[in-house]
C-alpha cells in the first residue's frame, strides 16, 4: 500500500511542472553525486519548503500577472468636461451677451480640463502597476533565495 501511495505521489510530482517558471533559470549541479529522481524530489521538498517559509506562491504571482486588467481607455472625461464648461460657459455669455461664445469657450475649457483629469487617471494607473510588478518581483526573489538555500542545503550547487 505504501509503495503504492509513494508511486501515486511522485506520478503527481512528475505531471506536474516541478519548478515555477522563475527558478527555472537557476541551475541546479548534484554536487554529491545525487540521482536524478532524488534530485526532481528534494527539488519538489524545497518548493514547497521555500513556499511555507516566506509565504510567496510563484504559481499564484504568475497567474496573477496573466490575468492582469487590461489599461482602460478614456471614459468620457473630455466629454464630460466639455459638457459641463459649455453649461457654465453659456451661463457667463449669457451675462455677458454672447451665450454662444461662451459655451464654446466653456467646452473647450473643459475638454482641456477633462484631458487633464484622463491623464491624471491614466498616470495613477501606471504607478500603482509599477509597484505590483516590483513587489511581486521582490517576492519571487525572496522565494528563490529561500528556495536555492535549501536546495545547497541537500548537497546541491546552484548558480
């Protein structure tokens, strides 16, 4: 029954990719002679040591990174904008005498502010993308550090 469960498991650990893709660029040297199949299961225990010990799923940060929203596009803040600077701008034409010229130097004022508002927007976007791409970077090298200590801890060479 053992021998059974024993075959079961590493037919699991063998249809299963053994490495997530950002340690697939360490290489791995058995420095103490080790086998292939001892070497494929300490690989297996120091993923799953590495994950328990610093709390970083590799597979989950690549899945996270796959699914990422797309970057939206405009949504209307020229228009809304121009909307709302023609409302105000017939308003002070209108008192001034010209409702018409003041509309449209009130869309036109807010279409600029509107265009600001998207970039703002756009650029708060881009930064709070950055910072996720970095602490997920920084995550997978804390796993990998954690991963390649134990991994020369078994009698490997790993550069």
């Amino acid at each position: 029954m053992k021998k059974l469960i024993a075959i079961i498991v590493m037919s699991l650990f063998c249809s299963l990719p053994t490495l997530p893709s950002h340690a697939q660029d360490l290489i791995v040297y058995p420095a103490k002679g080790q086998s292939a199949e001892k070497m494929e299961k300490d690989k297996a225990a120091c993923q799953a040591w590495a994950k328990k010990e610093t709390g970083v799923d590799p597979l989950a940060i690549a899945e996270q990174s796959t699914t990422q929203q797309a970057p939206t596009g405009p949504q209307g803040e020229r228009v809304r904008g121009a909307a709302r600077g023609a409302a105000a701008g017939a308003v002070v034409g209108a008192i001034a005498g010209d409702a018409g010229k003041g509309a449209a130097i009130g869309a036109a004022t807010g279409t600029m502010a509107g265009g600001a508002r998207q970039r703002s927007k756009s650029r708060a976007q881009q930064q709070a993308q950055q910072q996720k791409q970095a602490a997920s970077k920084e995550s997978l090298e804390k796993f990998k550090r954690a991963y390649s200590a134990c991994l020369e801890g078994k009698g490997y060479t790993v550069k």
